[in-house]
C-alpha cells in the first residue's frame, strides 16, 4: 500500500497525525496543517491520520 502524503500552501509536507491539527468546535472532524493552520483537504487527512510512522 503507498503511503499518502500532501504538500501544503506553506511547503510543509503533512505525512503522519502528528502533522496535522484538529479543529475544534466542528461537527465533522476538520484538519488543518500544524505549521501554518491552513485546512487539509478531508480525504486526504483521514488517510494521513491512519499511517503508522514506522
């Protein structure tokens, strides 16, 4: 299986759940990247927050 990874607006490269940031106060889980905040497009966060760093 390859792994997923997204490029962020701020150049950072979002591959683990350590990368990203949930928002809170929202119904359906919002991720934003941890570097500058900017939102991750939903599909591709969900399949980021389940890979295993190793």
């Amino acid at each position: 299986m390859t792994r997923t990874t997204y490029r962020c607006a701020c150049g950072a490269h979002l591959e683990f759940k350590q990368d990203l940031e949930k928002e809170s106060g929202t119904t359906t889980p919002t991720w934003k990247c941890t570097d500058c905040g900017t939102p991750v497009p939903g599909m591709t966060a969900e399949k980021i927050r389940h890979q295993d760093p190793s």
